[in-house]
C-alpha cells in the first residue's frame, strides 16, 4: 500500500513537471520513466551518503622514559581507523581518567598533571595553525587535553602513521606506584571529542579503537622493537635545519626516501645497513613549512613511513 501511494506521488510530480497528460502515455513508457527517475534519486542518495561519511579515528597512550623520579611522561597519538576513513584534524579535546592511587587529584592552584611538551600537532605547520595545548576543563581524576585549529584546514591524519599530539607529565604519589590511563569514549561523560575540518565547516569524527594505559604500558622501547625501523629527532624540526634519522640495528641494503606532502621526492639516499644503530642527517634547506614524509625500504621489503614537521 505504501509503495502504491510512493509511486502515485511520483505521477503526480512527473505530471507536474514535466506538464503531460499521463493518461495519453501508454502504462509501460510510464512505468520505465518513473524506475528511471527511482534510479537517479538512489544514486543521489548514495553519492550524498559517501560524501556526508566522516572520517575516524583511533587513539592511543604510549608511556616514555622518564630522567625524573617518580615523573611518568605520556605521548597522546592518533591515526585514522582505515585508509577510507582518513581526515583533517580540527578541534581537539582528548578526554581521559587516572586511578587516583597513583596520582593526587587534579587542581588549578597545585596541578598534578601538566602538559610536557607540545608534538606534532602544534602551531604553525604549512598553511595550518594550532592554539597553544591547555588542561582548561580538568578536574580531580579526569583530564581534558585540549588543542584548537585557529587557521587552515589541518593536519592530514592518514591510516598507517601514529601522529603524536602532545605530551603529557604526572607527578606520581611515590615512585613505585603504576599509572593506569582510560580513555573517556562518546558514551561517557566528559566525552573524547574530535573534529575535523570538511567544506570549510568542522564535524565530529567517528570513534575507533581506544588503547588504554595499564599497569604493563607499551613503552617506547616496545614500539622501537616492534614497530619502528628508524626515529627522526627532533621532529618537528626548524625551518632550514637538518633532522637527524636514527636507524635501528638492521642489516641489508635499504633506500632512504624523504618526501613532500603529495608524494614528491625531495632526496633518496641508498644505505648500507651494517646490524648496529646509524645515524643519517637529512636536509631541509630551502624547503617551506608543512608535512614531509621519510621512508625506509629494504632488500627484503621491509616498508616503513614516518612523518616529518617542518616548522617556521
């Protein structure tokens, strides 16, 4: 019955548009007209859906060494979900909690937690540019790590690089305590919120993965055995200075790609690869300020891509 009236309707409104008499028209030409405008209104439908698709994220804590007792130091890191779902970063505000066994609750006037050091997602990077990070919003055991797009369209976040935002210190309650980080999701309250910046207009992404900080955290001499070939330091790096790669104990022939923002080459250099650490200056002379990427292949296609911030 629903179906009858939806194409009694659409009669109607071929009627009108087109200003014919339907009743002239044999029934067949009438049915094929209107499965025609059907098609059309689905594939409407499909392509506004595709292009309404936000894009979505997946977080994680990655705990670093520490030079100060009872000091934990914690880098934020995002990435897309998937290589489809990959976006602009806007405004951000991570939320999260801490086990207050660890750390002594979170006061303006003596703050427990601070924010270390700003990472990759801050300031001026090509076009783009952050507010400086702040804790504006937390309270007792729950952070809100928060940084704002003022200009640009943001910093692209892609499905197989980890970007660090920013890091974050706490101040233990004694030195052999353990720190356990829980992400705050949509369905809590405060919520994580993130945004990303699509046709001049900022919209929530799509939560993902949640990666916790427990009591046996992933460290970072985890992800140097597990993940990463080589490290960029510092990274961002300034304006005209050499960054420095520092690439982990491998052995073989290897090609080192440094790379503009759409894929470009900049430099490769082909590396002998000896089994101990080696050090690579790589240059940036005359380049502006915006979002490389470095890549080490080798002999046996082993692939890895990193980001590098060049900053002014």
């Amino acid at each position: 019955m629903v179906l009858i009236k939806y194409y009694g309707g659409l009669i109607m409104a071929y009627q009108y548009l087109f200003k014919i008499d339907l009743l002239k028209f044999n029934e067949e030409v009438v049915m094929k007209s209107i499965k025609i405008v059907l098609s059309l209104l689905l594939i409407l439908m499909g392509y506004q859906a595709m292009q309404a698709e936000a894009g979505q994220y997946d977080l994680r804590f990655v705990q670093i060494e520490s030079t100060q007792s009872g000091i934990v130091l914690v880098d934020i890191e995002i990435k897309a979900h998937t290589e489809d779902r990959e976006f602009y970063l806007a405004d951000q505000n991570y939320r999260f909690s801490f086990n207050e066994t660890a750390v002594l609750p979170y006061t303006n006037d003596a703050p427990s937690v601070n924010v270390n050091e700003e990472l990759n997602i801050s300031g001026l990077i090509g076009q783009t540019y952050y507010d400086n990070h702040h804790l504006n919003g937390s309270v007792e055991n729950i952070i809100s790590y928060n940084v704002e797009l003022l200009s640009g369209e943001g910093v692209y976040i892609s499905a197989d690089t980890w970007v660090k935002v920013g890091q974050v210190a706490f101040t233990l309650i004694s030195p052999d305590v353990e720190l356990e980080l829980t992400w705050h999701k949509i369905a809590d309250f405060p919520t994580t919120y993130i945004a990303e910046k699509k046709d001049n207009n900022l919209s929530r992404l799509d939560e993902g993965n949640y990666y916790d900080l427990t009591s046996t955290p992933l460290d970072n001499n985890d992800l140097a055995a597990e993940e990463m070939a080589f490290e960029i330091f510092p990274n961002p790096v300034s304006l005209n200075n050499p960054f420095q790669v520092k690439i982990n104990k491998m052995a073989g022939k290897a090609e080192l790609v440094f790379a503009n923002g759409v894929g470009q080459v900049i430099s490769s250099q082909s590396i002998n690869l000896t089994g101990s650490e080696q050090m690579i200056e790589v240059q940036t002379s005359r380049l502006p300020a915006g979002i490389y990427w470095l890549s080490l292949q080798t002999n046996d296609s082993k692939f890895e891509t990193q980001p590098v911030f060049i900053k002014k």
